[in-house]
C-alpha cells in the first residue's frame, strides 16, 4: 500500500514537470523528433551502473482531464504504453509496471533502453524516482 501510494506521488510528480518542461509538444501526433526531457542523474546513474529503476511520464490526451471518462484514460494509457513498450527489448528494459489510467510507465532501463526512450515521440520524460526529494 505504502508502496503503490508513494508511486502515485511521485508519478504526480513526473506529470508536474513533464508539464513545466520547455518545448513540450502534445499536439504532434507525427513528431519527428523527440521532446523528452531526461533528468541528467539518470545518465549519470548509468555511467556507474548497468541498469537504473526509472519513472517514465509518457504522452497525454489533449482533453482536459475533466472531460475525460475512466474509458477513455485507461484506453489511451494502454496504447501509449505499448507502443513505447513495443519500441524496446528484453535487454533494453525489465520489472515494468504499468499505471492503469495514467500514461507512465515504472521500469528497470539499461543504456540503450534510454537512448531508444530518449528518442521516442511517445515518451515526454525520463526520471529516477524520489529524485531531489531530499531537500535539493
């Protein structure tokens, strides 16, 4: 339970600063180029480790929230998630967990698996969770 509440903040977090980062593009549907935003202690993380446990804030509708119903935000988490999943290897990514109705993704990543999120028209940020919470 602590658990699964403190991943709903910190996802709350991710979608906080997804929202605040510059050049932010939901409205392309065919963005050649990806706007993701990578915390600089996720690289760093995988320049003195192999893998890193990260939270990854993916696309949103462009409905507000309020107009959108339990169908629609689980149907569109689901898609979204797959086609970032579907981009990835077993080498790139393991111990995924989906959010039902937010589209996000909690994941163990390898360096190409980043490389490849980075990239990615679907992905808006890459983050370690709990990062900076310790008053930084």
């Amino acid at each position: 339970m602590k658990r699964n509440l403190a991943a709903t903040v910190l996802f709350g977090l991710v979608l906080v600063l997804t929202a605040a980062c510059p050049g932010d593009s939901n409205g392309g549907s065919q963005a050649q180029e990806s706007t993701a935003f990578v915390g600089a202690e996720v690289w760093e993380a995988l320049e003195e480790q192999t893998e890193v446990e990260v939270y990854i804030s993916l696309t949103k509708l462009d409905t507000p929230l309020d107009e959108q119903t339990t169908e629609v935000r689980r149907a569109h988490a689901a898609a979204v998630q797959a086609r970032v999943l579907r981009s990835l290897t077993a080498a790139d990514i393991s111990s995924v967990r989906k959010l039902r109705f937010t589209p996000a993704i909690s994941a163990t990543i390898t360096a190409s698996g980043l490389e490849k999120l980075a990239a990615h028209p679907d992905v808006e940020a890459v983050l370690i969770p709990g990062f900076g919470e310790r008053g930084g």
